[in-house]
C-alpha cells in the first residue's frame, strides 16, 4: 500500500465528515463560519485551550497505542473502556490505602495500574487465544462488568462520605501523589505520556517482537511454519494493551481526575479505537489522531460559551468519522491493520 | 399492588425492548454481521417515536416514522459495510454514536429541549379492567410487549423454516455457497439489516412510550449491547434469544427491587453483573467445543 493513498483514505472521510457536519449544521440555522472559529479557539487557539486539547488527547492517545499491539496481532480488543476503569481501580487503591513516602507510592501506584489494566485484558486474551471465544462478545461485555464494579467500589468500599448525590466517587488522592492540578495537563504528565508512546513507539517497530506480533497478524500459517510461539506472542499484545490503557486510568487518577468516578469517561475507549484506526496504525499517525479527536472534544466543552450550537452537533461529527473511517471511497483494498 | 405483581411488570417492561432487539438483531448476527449498531438505532426508534407521535397525536404514527427511519439508517449502514467495504465493528460503533448525537441534537433544534422530553402519547393497553387482586399486573402492559411473543416466534419461522432464513444463514455461514447457488449475497443483507432496524424500532417506541412516556438522551443505556449478548446467550435461535432477553429483564428488576428493599447487604451492582459473566461463559463454552470439534 502506497502511503499517498493511505494518507488519502484515512483524511477523505474526516473532510467528508467535517462537510456534512456543516451542511447540516447549515440546514439547521447555525452560524457555521462561528462554529468553526468557535472550534477553532476551544482547541487551539484560545486561552489554556491547547492545554484542554492535550488533557482530552492523553487517554485517547494512550490507550490507542496500547489498541496498536492487537491490531498488529489481528486481534480486536475493543475493551480499552473496561481496562482503562480497573487501571484506575488499581491506581486509586494503592494511592489512598498505601502509607510511605510519595517516592515510593507514587510509581507503585502508577504500576498497580498498569497491572490492573493488564490482566483485564489478560482475561479476554486468554479466553480467546486458549479457547477460541470472541474477542469482541468478551471484551465488550467485561467493560460493562468493569463500569459494574467500579460503580460498586465508588458506592460501597472507597465511596467518600463527603460527597452525597448522584455522582459516586471515591476521596481525592494526596495533593503529594497527584500529578497535575484539577485543570487538566502538567509537564510532569506530558513528559510520562511521551516516556510512554515513545516505549510503545520502540516496541512496536523496532523490537523482534513488534515484528513477530505483525508477522502473527499477517500471516498466523507462516508464522505457525516459522515456529513462532503464536498464542504466547498474542496475549502479549493483549496484556500490552490493557497495561498502556490502565495507564490511561492510573493519569486519570493520579493527574486531572484526582479520584475514581463512576462513569466519567463514558465512550473514551471506543473513540481511541477509531484513533488507531485514522492514524493508521502507526504511531506518529496516532498522536495526530489522538490530537484530533483530543481537539474536538476540548471544543465539545468550550463551544457553548461561544455559539449556541449544541454539544451535540459535534458530537455528530464523531460518530460521523466513526462511521465512515473504515469505508473505501477510493477503490483499493485496505484492512484494519 | 402486590409484590410478585410489580415484579411481573418490571421484569416484563424491562425485558421487552431487549428481547424485540436481540431477535430482531438475530437477522444481522445471522447473515454474519456483528452489528453493533443496535444500540443507537434503538435510541432512534425511542426518539422518532416520541418526536413524532408527538407532533402527529398519534402513538401509531409515531412508531411507524420511527421504522422508518430506522430502516433509512440501516440502508445507510448496509451501504457502508457492503459497497464500500467499511469495516462491520467499526461503522456499528460509529453508526451508535452517530445516532446518540443525533437524537440529542435534533432534540433541541426541533424541541427546543435539552435532556429530555416528554410525549404526549402513549402506547395503547389492551387490557384496563384488572385494576385490583391477582394478575393486576396485565393492566400495565402495553400492546408491543403483548405482541412479543408472536414476533419470537415469527422470527423462528422465517429464520428456521422460510427463503430467506435459510438463504440468511447460507450468506452467514457459507458466502462462497451461497453465492455459487445464485444466492444474491448483497440483497439478503440488505433484506437482513432492514428487518433488524424495524425491530430496533419497535423496541425504541416501547421504551420511550412504552413506559415512560419520554425521551432523554441515550435512553437506551447499554440495552442494544445487552441484546447482542442475549443472542449470543441464547445460542442464536430466536426462542433462545428470548429467554435470555428476560432473564436480563429479570436481573434488572431483581436489581431494582434489591436497592428498594436492600436488607440482605448485597451490593446491587454483583446482581446486575450476573448475565455479563454468564455470556462470557457461553461464548467461552461455545468457543471452546468448536474449536474441538475443528481439530479433531
């Protein structure tokens, strides 16, 4: 596949996207030249709002190159919600029930996440690689077991007796452990998110490994013939993306969120999919994807402030590209990986 | 109102838009497309419903517009995954969040309303009369969940013993045959996706004037997900399917009396988990025989 046309089948549906969005918002009687500029300036060029852009690309961007490993293995984990929930369980355990001092918890806390995360990816991997159940029932059903938990672990054990209403939650961690204030980003986060997608960079193209995992999801007989250790490289990949996902939630723990809330990112998972995929599963194409969908969704919560468009409309515009990423509007084949 | 009465109801009321989903979604499962769609054409139904039976004063009109554009979005969504070769998961996931937008978007362009909104239609009781003692339950039920089960077992009819079934399944099990015997692969996908969609549809109308007699945004809630795991629960046939569409009725009511007479300590969320594990246990067995069965 010549990368001119790849570059070109994933930015196609984005402007196509982005021009029915505005037609319709046309139809319907918005200013669309202020939407766009509104859009603009919620994730660019407004005051703190590339700051917002960033906070909202972090978990999207994490979990994406974590998604990367199974797309590269054939394998459709679309559990990166769930794992990114149980990281955060994880993290938030150790953060508020550890004692010792913030140099030793903090990178624990971090960790514990990144093994939450794991396992629960771990579970659909095995199920699937050892006996053949399907991915996508699996990992689609244990992010609503995930939600169920988390949702129990925020009213019941950890819930914060401060906080009455509606919303559970659990108490915020230590001011020492976080990693960023409540408004979003901090250097310290960006630097370990890059630390990150850098490791899953290296991994990825320039490990054995990464190369076994693509030769596995490519070609399963010829890697059979090769001798590749194939289910062992597979869960693998599965116990990798759950780890960078449950790091998405230990950062959201740990840095912006500061505590574990029950559904507070609702469809983040499935919209880090759809990054993998418009960045064309490589890494580089993932951060500017993850920008992308990051931007869009700092506009989503600045719009309102500057034109009476309804979060909604932009809301269309992302299920729009969801829909139309993976469709072949110029002919010639192109697969998922 | 007495205990096993209201239980009845919850179960039922909770359980009808799931099973008319999930055996409706057998269509698309069937011919070979995980479809996960559902969900947001769901959400559709409820939304079209309650817009238009609004703006017509009538419940029938309203569900009807909501087939409409149910079976609309499902040409679009066919198109998509069969012309231009998108990829099944993919485009379900997009063509759901698509539809959560919408709704909420058209809500407030042609309402006006933010959240929610209230219908001045409901679906029609058939039976009224039975207001005291035993079965007083059947009151309370609307015509859709009493034309349930007929719809079951008219899916079992066309799935296992009409044309289409059969050619349904072909395309689903074995493209290369079907097409070798002149099945025209395309067409039935299409006519597989339109009767998922108007199934979809009626599911949206019973839950949003079925019951509550309004739209809020994302409604649905994770029911179109929970029919796909009915069907996969219920092994794919559509009597099955319905059976495992009600136990997910029974759990949720079960969950919500628990949290109204909560004595026992049990947290409500381990009750409500109960059919998740239950369909990764399922989808492991199964995956599992056959996975046997094709090495021997």
């Amino acid at each position: 596949m010549n990368r001119a046309h790849a570059a070109l089948s994933a930015v196609f549906p984005i402007v196509l996207a982005i021009a029915l969005s505005a037609v319709l918002f046309f139809v319907t009687g918005y200013d669309v030249g202020a939407v766009i500029s509104g859009v603009i300036e919620g994730a660019v060029t407004g005051f703190g709002s590339f700051w917002q852009t960033l906070r909202w690309s972090m978990p999207l961007l994490l979990i994406a190159v974590g998604f990367l490993f199974c797309v590269r293995a054939g394998e459709f984990n679309i559990g990166g919600q769930g794992q990114m929930m149980m990281g955060g369980l994880g993290t938030i355990v150790v953060a508020l029930l550890v004692p010792g001092p913030v140099c030793l918890v903090l990178p624990v806390a971090i960790l514990a996440g990144m093994i939450f995360g794991g396992l629960w990816s771990f579970l659909p991997g095995v199920l699937k690689v050892k006996l053949g159940a399907d991915e996508v029932i699996v990992t689609l059903m244990l992010n609503f077991i995930a939600v169920l938990f988390v949702s129990w672990i925020t009213t019941g054990p950890l819930k914060d007796p401060a906080v009455r209403g509606e919303t559970a939650s659990t108490p915020t961690v230590d001011a020492a452990l976080r990693l960023s204030s409540g408004d979003g980003m901090s250097v310290t986060l960006l630097v370990l998110i890059a630390l990150a997608v850098a490791a899953a960079w290296l991994i990825a193209e320039r490990t054995a490994f990464g190369l076994k995992l693509r030769y596995v999801g490519e070609a399963p007989e010829a890697a059979r013939w090769q001798g590749m250790k194939a289910d062992r490289l597979r869960l693998w990949a599965y116990v990798l993306a759950g780890a960078f996902a449950g790091l998405a939630g230990a950062f959201e723990v740990l840095g912006p969120n500061g505590r574990l809330v029950t559904g507070a990112t609702p469809t983040i998972g499935f919209t880090a999919i759809v990054v993998t995929i418009v960045g064309l599963s490589r890494v580089p194409g993932i951060v500017l994807a993850a920008l992308l969908f990051g931007g869009l969704q700092a506009a989503i919560l600045f719009l309102p402030i500057v034109s009476d468009l309804p979060s909604s409309g932009l809301k269309i515009l992302e299920g729009l590209i969801a829909l139309l990423i993976t469709a072949e509007f110029i002919r010639r084949r192109r697969g998922v990986g | 109102m007495e205990f096993l009465d209201q239980f009845t109801v919850t179960t039922l009321r909770g359980a009808t838009p799931i099973v008319l989903a999930a055996v409706a979604g057998l269509f698309a499962i069937r011919a070979g497309i995980f479809h996960l769609g559902i969900e947001g054409l769901m959400l559709v139904g409820a939304f079209t419903a309650v817009a238009a039976g609004t703006a017509s004063g009538s419940a029938t009109v309203g569900m009807l517009t909501a087939i409409l554009v149910c079976l609309l979005l499902s040409v679009l969504y066919w198109y998509l995954i069969d012309k231009l070769k998108a990829d099944t998961v993919i485009a379900g996931l997009g063509l759901t969040a698509l539809c959560v937008g919408g709704t909420a978007f058209a809500m407030q362009v042609l309402f006006d309303q933010r959240g929610q909104m209230a219908s001045t239609v409901r679906l029609y009781r058939p039976i009224t009369g039975q207001q005291e003692g035993a079965l007083s339950f059947v009151s309370e039920l609307t015509i859709i969940t009493w034309v349930t089960p007929l719809l079951v077992v008219l899916a079992w009819i066309v799935l296992r013993r009409s044309r289409l079934g059969l050619q349904i399944a072909a395309v689903g099990d074995y493209p290369y045959g079907a097409e070798a015997v002149g099945v025209n692969q395309s067409r039935v996908r299409l006519y597989a996706l339109l009767i998922t969609g108007a199934g979809c549809a009626i599911a949206g109308t019973q839950l949003a004037i079925g019951d509550v007699a309004g739209f809020s945004e994302n409604m649905t809630n994770g029911r179109g997900f929970f029919a796909l795991a009915a069907m996969l629960f219920g092994g794919f046939s559509a009597v099955f399917t319905a059976f495992a569409g009600l136990f997910f009725g029974f759990a949720d009511a079960f969950g919500i009396f628990m949290q109204i007479n909560d004595r026992s300590g049990l947290p409500v969320q381990f009750v409500l988990l109960v059919p998740f594990i239950l369909t990764i246990l399922i989808v492991s067995i199964s995956g599992y025989l056959r996975k046997k069965k094709s090495t021997r």
